[in-house]
C-alpha cells in the first residue's frame, strides 16, 4: 500500500471521485453514455457565440450573469433575486452542500446523529450526491427507492424511521436518474412540506418530462429547483446551469460562489437560447418521440425498458449480462452507460440519439442477440 503524503488532507486521501461516462478518443462511435442532446444548439445560439469571439475576450464577464438572470426571471414569473447563474447545475449543487450543511468534524464524531451535518438523498439517483457529501466531510443518509423506483409516499417515510425530516439538505433528482422515472408534483410538494431542512429538486431532465415542480421553490421558502442548459438545450461544453428560489437561500448560495464563475460566452450562448426556445420545444418532441420507438423496439427484442420521462432509458438486456452487452455494443461502436450498484446494475442506460442512432442501435442488438444461433 502506497504511503500517503502528508501534504494532503485525510480526508481527500480517503474520497473517491464522480465517475463521468467515457468521453471517446477515437470517431465515428455512437455515443449514448451521457445524455447530450443529439441536436446541435441553435443557429441563433452559433451565431451569437461568433459574434462574441472578438476583443471581450480579454475581459471579465459579468460577475452576477446580470442579464441572463433577468430573462430567465421573466420566463419563471420570479425576481431576478430568486436566481443564481452556476457553471452547470453541478456547482449549484456544491454550492448548496457547502451553505446549508456543516461539516461533521466541527461537530461531532458521530455525524449520523447530527442532521445539521446530513446530506440526504434517495438511492439510486445522481452518483455526485454522495461525492458532494463526502467533499465537504459531511453524513450521507441515502435512503432506497422502491424496487420499480417510486418515491416511497411521505407516509411510509415517516414510518421507516431511516428518512431525516430534519436534515440539512435533502436532494431529489426528479426526474430521475438513473432510472428515468418522474415524480408526479403533488407527491414532491408533500415531501417538501414535511421536510424541515433545506431541499433541492434537481430537475436537470425535466423538458423531457409531463410536468416540473418550479412552482415549489417560489412556494416554500427552503425549496430550490436546480436546472441545466446542458442536457435539453445543446450546451454541454459551455456550462452553464441555475437554480430558483427564495431570495434568501440564491443569497446565501451568491456569497460562496466563485466571483466569476460562469464564462462571458456561456452567459451569450444561454440567453441566445431563451431568444429561439421554439426550436428546442421542437426538438424536445423529436427526442420523446424517438424515447418512445426505441423503448417499444427494444421490448420486442426481450429488453425490460423502463417508463422515462428524461432524454434516456433504462433497459434491463436479454441473455448476456449487462458488462457483455455494454461489451459487445462498444465492439459495434455504440457507447451505453452501465452501473455496477446493486439496484440498478442489471440494467442499461441509453442515452436518447437521433432517429438514425437509435436504429442503429436496434440493429446491432438484433445482431448480438443473433450470435447465440447456431
């Protein structure tokens, strides 16, 4: 065993990292192991990004994303003061670990016991949970799903004895991933108003889902909802995300955030896209609708393709095992994402490409199926 060097914190030596799906080196693959949109951003988007490769660059951007914050205020029906502009969804949700929850060691040993040190979270759901949690040196209260990844009802919660109504920060992917599933809104709001801690909805797939829950972060007054630019509309490589809610939790969120912490060309490209959303409405039809196709097709073929409501599926395979389909699909040049935990390690997630992907996709599991004929 390696000898630690000092240098380092204990606790950095004993974390393990977010694993992000495989970023290819070679072209040509198939990629669905991350749920990128399959639609390029729009020409409005491209066109403003352009135009800004001039001599701002050599500038600072605007620190609070001042007018980015003021369109997405019009289009939630909110203040601008109820929104905070993060480098993706993902930093306002280190943001939030780093506001509301107290690191375990200042407290106790024990920090079970501690829910002001509690980051809490259903299981399975977003594997950064639990590396948020462990960065900041804080308790992890995962608590499972159902086994077809319900959310269990507020009731059974508070009969199970093992959910915290008083924890610090409360995480809800919804929908969800990896499962795909959606919450209807009146079960999160009944949770949200049991819960005594903070909570944030993560709704970075909702575009693709029946309904969202906004109206709850401008509702209670310890409720975000964290949303992304990534996933629905196309902007992946600029990072750009944001959260909405009570004036008092996006200020304390704005104290800890980096001074500039979202790009001068990100902040263009995000309020260009607001100017164009008909295109992305458009696509996100195209995207459910091929969702629908390849998880009927896929069923024929003897998968168990989960209900969705985001912009993949999780499919349980026929025959091979998960590791050899994950395998033999990279062999034909697809990429799907597979996770070895427990309740979902039976299961693939494929992300939703286009039309011509997805049937690529059908035909090479027609083929591998093919291969255990004589």
């Amino acid at each position: 065993m390696a000898k630690r060097n000092p240098l380092i914190r204990p606790l950095v030596h004993a974390l393990h990292a977010y694993v992000p799906g495989e970023q290819p080196k070679i072209k040509g693959l198939i990629k669905l192991n991350t749920n990128e949109n399959p639609y390029p951003p729009s020409p409005k988007v491209l066109a403003a990004v352009r135009a800004a490769v001039d001599g701002r660059l050599r500038l600072y951007p605007n620190p609070t994303a001042e007018k980015l914050r003021a369109r997405l205020a019009k289009l939630h029906g909110c203040r601008p003061e109820n929104l905070l502009i993060g480098n993706g969804s993902d930093e306002v949700l280190a943001l939030a670990v780093r506001a509301f929850v107290e690191p375990n060691s200042t407290l106790n040993p024990q920090p079970s016991k501690l829910p002001k040190a509690t980051v809490q979270y259903f299981t399975p759901s977003y594997s950064l949970y639990p590396v948020l949690a462990d960065i900041h040196g804080a308790a992890k209260n995962a608590v499972p799903l159902n086994p077809d990844f319900s959310m269990p009802p507020v009731a059974e919660l508070k009969c199970g004895g093992q959910w915290q109504f008083n924890a610090a920060l409360t995480l809800v992917t919804t929908p969800n991933a990896p499962s795909g599933r959606g919450y209807p809104t009146t079960e999160l709001e009944k949770l949200c108003r049991a819960q005594k801690g903070v909570v944030v909805l993560d709704e970075a797939y909702v575009d693709f889902a029946s309904e969202n829950a906004l109206k709850l972060a401008l509702k209670f007054p310890h409720v975000l909802v964290a949303r992304t630019f990534s996933k629905a509309y196309s902007l992946c490589f600029q990072r750009v995300g944001y959260c909405v809610g009570p004036a008092e939790l996006i200020a304390a969120l704005d104290k800890i955030r980096d001074s500039y912490n979202v790009n001068g060309l990100g902040q263009i490209a995000a309020e260009a896209t607001l100017d164009d959303l008909k295109y992305y409405r458009a696509n996100f039809k195209k995207i459910v609708a091929t969702r629908e196709w390849l998880a009927r097709e896929l069923t024929k073929l003897g998968f168990r393709a989960l209900p969705s409501q985001t912009n993949f599926i999780l499919a349980r395979p026929p025959v091979f095992t998960t590791p050899d389909w994950l395998q033999k699909l990279r062999d034909r040049r697809i990429l799907v994402r597979w996770f070895s935990a427990p309740a979902v390690r039976d299961y693939l997630r494929i992300t939703i490409g286009t039309p011509a992907e997805a049937a690529a996709l059908v035909r090479a599991a027609k083929e591998i199926l093919d291969t255990r004929k004589p």
